[in-house]
C-alpha cells in the first residue's frame, strides 16, 4: 500500500460546515468521536468495504438540479498534526491538496468510501440527472512536508494505527464569492493506558490484600480521558472458600452493579474516580469482607468499540473497631497522608479507638489548583515536604 492512498483518504475530514456563499455543503455524517484510526481500517483498494466515517452533500440552495449556471469551484486542503511522541508540541504541515477548478453542474454526496487510491471518472455520482452521471473533478495535486511527513510514515506503518494526538484540518473552498477557509480537529488517543491506583492492589502479583476502614471507598485509575472514550467499573466479594482466584470471584455476583447485569456499572466519560455510595448504586460493603475490582474502558474506533479492562485489585475492608488506639494496619491512601503529616502521636490521639475523630473518614476529591488529581500526587508532595524540598505557607481550614 502507498502512502499516496493514505493521504487521500485522510484529506476528507474536515468538511464540517456550511459555506457563506451560493455552495452549501451539509455535514450528513461525521464521526468526531473517534478515538482510533487503525491503518487496516484505511483500505483504499476497495474503499467501499471501509466503516463509514464521513459523507457530505454539495449543493446550491434554492436552485433546480441540473444548475442553469454552474459555479466553478476548487478546493485546497491541509493537514497539520501535533504528535507529543514525535516531540511536536505546536502543529506542524504535514500535507496539503488541491483539487483543480470545475464546474459543479447539481448536488452530489461523497464519502470515505468513495475514495480509494485516487478519485476514478465514476467514483462520484450526481444526486440528479440532466447533468450526466458523473462529477468531472479535473484531477488535482498533493504536497507533503516530507521533513515531517517522513517521522509519522515511519510511525504509522509499525504500530498500525496513527499516533496519538491533535490532527487539525483545513480547508479552502473558492467559488465566485472569494476563498472562505474552515477547520475541523480530530483528537487521536492510540493505545492508552488504564492503571489502576486505589483501593488494594494486583492481587494476581502481590497476593497482599491491603486493609482499607472505609465503607465509602474512592476507586481511582488512571488513564486518558477523552471524547469517544467511556468507563465502567465492576466490585465483587471474594471469598475465599468459594473463589480460588480474583478472577474468579470477579466472575461472581457484583456488590456493583447491582442488581447484577453480568457486566459493569457505567461511570460515563472524562473521570478518573469513583466514589462507592450504596445509597445511589451498589450494595453495602461489609466490615471483614474481601472485595476485587476492575475497569473497563471503552473506545470508539475505526473499527469499532474497543474494549481494554484494567488488572484486577483486591482489598480487606477492615472494622475500625479492630483499630484500637495503635493506628490499626492502615492503608487507605488519604489516611496514610494524614498519618505522616501530623505524626502518629497525633494520629492516635485524634482518630484511634478513644479519639473525638474515631469512626470519620475521608471521602470525596483531591484537589490541586483546582485540578482533581489521584491520592499519589498528594504522597509525592509529602515526600518533598519532608525531604526539605518544598514549605507550606499556610493552611486553611474550610
């Protein structure tokens, strides 16, 4: 396959408007939340077996089909990309194309799987007769950047799919009105990563079941979060004598969803936590018990959904009873911080067995400059606390 197909399948995005002029250009169908765009998708030796991704329909409102007077028309297109893995931080031209002038006689639609290794004399159609069968293009030429063409070819061909990043649009259509120019971005993720933070940890590799005294736990992960891409989340109960792996016992009846589904409770998109409230969803977690978790993410692709699920993580959701004024076996992330900050003496003598706090804990967010963040960047910066790296100025209290 040459990267000649590429290019022309890719310069067909940006159609996203409609023009000022007489020519009117309807968006029928664009798909902005794709998230992955995998090369095997892109066949341009028979573009009609490709997913839809794409249509439009040219016209001139108002007037009968086939026109009294055709508008002559041409258009230039122009990709530029901002790939961080390539060290783009600002976009950078990467194509450009340009359709030579013709005279556009009635409607016509095109789409993605009208395009293949070049636009042939019958790939597009007249929406109307009287204007013969066929919309004469009159050929056209391509430019590529290939100083930064070249990087993103290489990168393309060996993982399959484009990279990730922001992949800008442009496009110039000129009638007897003057140029009127339109952009359209398309964000790209590729293969994203989906980590989980806490509660508990990766059973499967630790065998450790850390203690957590919190009926209301956060789940936190980490991953990218974008248009096109959505998260669910699955708790079930180990036990045991029942279950002779996380796996299995992830199998088995959920303490989320709840009822049961056989599959995982939605949390919809651009989240990176989830606070386990019974009241709204899910049954009661109950002192003593072991639980196991998992993520499932889901994103729109060329071709297709695409689901990626997390490692599974386990905890011990422990009495706070059993604590006693020691402390107890600790492990909740947010607790942990506190520990340090204020030294276990005080710890003690404010949330052990005889404390006035004895029974609270800390729920909800971590917020910095106004930025939820995962309870690990609140660790690291205790860590440079106390290393002498950095100073508080003041606290308050709200």
């Amino acid at each position: 396959m040459s990267m000649k197909k590429i290019i022309i399948g890719l310069i067909l995005l940006p159609f996203s408007f409609i023009l000022a002029g007489p020519i009117a250009v309807n968006e029928l169908y664009f798909n902005e939340q794709m998230a992955l765009i995998y090369l095997a998708d892109l066949n341009f030796d028979r573009p009609e077996s490709s997913p839809l991704l794409f249509e439009y329909e040219f016209s001139l409102p108002g007037e009968a089909c086939p026109y009294k007077m055709p508008p002559r028309v041409h258009f230039h297109f122009s990709l530029m990309a901002k790939i961080p893995s390539l060290g783009w931080s600002s976009y950078r031209d990467v194509l450009a194309v340009t359709i030579n002038p013709f005279y556009m006689k009635g409607s016509f639609r095109l789409s993605n799987r009208q395009m293949g290794s070049a636009v042939s004399a019958d790939a597009v159609q007249y929406s109307c007769g009287g204007t013969g069968p066929f919309v004469d293009m009159n050929g056209g030429t391509f430019f590529t950047h290939r100083e930064n063409f070249r990087p993103l070819k290489e990168t393309l061909y060996r993982s399959g799919q484009l990279p990730a990043g922001a992949y800008l649009f442009q496009f110039t259509a000129w009638d007897e009105n003057g140029p009127q120019t339109f952009s359209h971005e398309l964000t790209i993720t590729g293969s994203s990563t989906l980590e989980l933070i806490s509660p508990g940890s990766e059973i499967a590799s630790t065998g450790e079941w850390l203690e957590i005294q919190n009926c209301f736990p956060v789940f936190q992960w980490e991953s990218e979060t974008v248009s096109g891409s959505d998260f669910a989340i699955r708790v079930c109960e180990y036990d045991p004598v029942r279950h002779s792996s996380a796996n299995q016992a992830l199998q088995d009846e959920a303490a989320l969803p709840f009822p049961d589904n056989g599959g995982y409770y939605s949390l919809g998109s651009n989240t990176t936590f989830y606070t386990y409230n019974p009241a709204t969803a899910g049954k009661e977690l109950l002192f003593g018990r072991y639980y196991v978790w998992q993520i499932e993410k889901k994103t729109l692709s060329s071709s297709g959904i695409v689901s990626q699920k997390s490692p599974i993580y386990g905890f011990l959701l422990g009495d706070p009873a059993d604590a006693g004024g020691s402390g107890g076996n600790v492990s909740d992330p947010l607790l942990i911080a506190l520990r340090q900050l204020i030294g276990m003496e005080k710890y003690n003598e404010l949330l052990g067995g005889e404390g006035y706090l004895s029974g609270y804990y800390p729920e909800g967010t971590i917020e910095i400059d106004r930025q939820t963040v995962p309870a690990n960047v609140l660790q690291s910066l205790i860590e440079q606390l106390s290393n002498g790296e950095i100073s508080i100025k003041s606290i308050t209290v709200e």
